[in-house]
C-alpha cells in the first residue's frame, strides 16, 4: 500500500513537473518568436528608410540632369 502510494506522488510529480517545462517552452518559444518579430520590424523600417533615400537621391538627380 505504502509503495503504491509513493508510486502514485511520484507519478504526480512527474506530471506538474513536465506541465510546468511545457509552460516554460512555449513561454521560452513566445518570446523567441516576439524577438524575430521586433527584430523584422526594424529591418523593414531600415529598408524603407533606405527606399525613401535612393528615391530621392534618384529624384535629386533627373531634376538636376533636367535642367542642364
């Protein structure tokens, strides 16, 4: 009986114990995942700076070849 009983507590342990690892993963895996996220929205607004300056570098330069 008393085996049975501390079978039963460790398999219970066991069980909180990998609950509590799959909540840490997917925490682990969310902020992971918000990382990539943040770092994306900046690449993008770094090429969308850089658009905005070639195209006004390109704008710059036909108004000046025009008025040659």
């Amino acid at each position: 009986m008393r085996t049975e009983m501390l079978a039963r507590e460790r398999t219970r342990s066991n069980l909180l114990q990998a609950e509590q690892l799959r909540y840490s993963r997917r925490l682990r895996a969310l902020r992971r995942a918000s990382r990539q996220e943040s770092r994306a929205e900046r690449r993008m607004v770094a090429a969308w700076s850089r658009a905005s300056a070639l195209r006004s570098a390109l704008e710059n330069s036909a108004l000046e070849t025009a008025d040659y």
